[in-house]
C-alpha cells in the first residue's frame, strides 16, 4: 500500500496481518493514557485480527510488572500486544523508561510471554 497525504486514516491492521502471515514477529503497542486513540478500539482490532488468522492466545492479556505494561500475546510470539500504562500519545516522551523497556525486549526477540 502507498501512502501520502489523502489515505494518511487508511486502517493499518491489515498490514499487520500480511507481517505476521509473512513470518515476521509484530509488536502492536498503545498507552491507555490517550485522547487521540482509543485503547479498547486498538486491543478489538488486534483480537480480531488474532482470531481471523487462528492465532491462539499464548498469554491472555495480563500485566507485566517488571517492565510496567500489559500484554497479550499470540501464537508463541508471533503477535504481541502491549498496553503501556500511564503513557499518553507521544510514550517514548511520557514514559521513556517502559517504552525502551518493551522496545528491547522486542528487538532482542524475547518473548513477551514470560
């Protein structure tokens, strides 16, 4: 899909299905302190999208206290899902401690699920 200035609201989740159909591990994160994205709008379209592709629920959505999120994690880690709690829409801004914390957990591959 191209993207410029008059498709820029063209959901994404689609895009995720394709990265997670081709192999590659998605992480879909949100915070859940903000105005401009709804949190249960985001965790519906990834639900949706898990159970469309029969992604079975590795870890049911659950908090993750060491690193100050919530995940949800699909089909060993295939397709994970994070809420960064207390973050507003900018959460390497809001939260710079959580967000690096869930981002290099991510990149060195390490599942989520433990």
């Amino acid at each position: 899909m191209t993207y410029d200035r008059n498709n820029l609201e063209n959901p994404t989740i689609g895009v995720v299905g394709s990265l997670v159909s081709s192999g590659i591990q998605v992480l879909v994160y949100i915070v859940d302190q903000d105005s401009v994205l709804p949190f249960i709008g985001k965790r519906t379209l990834v639900n949706r999208l898990a159970k469309q592709m029969g992604l079975n629920t590795t870890v049911s959505y659950r908090p993750w206290f060491d690193v100050g999120v919530w995940t949800h994690v699909y089909c060993g880690n295939k397709l994970a899902f994070a809420t960064i709690r207390g973050a507003s829409h900018l959460a390497p801004f809001s939260s710079p401690k959580r967000s690096l914390s869930l981002f290099a957990i991510f990149l060195d591959r390490k599942s989520l699920a433990t």
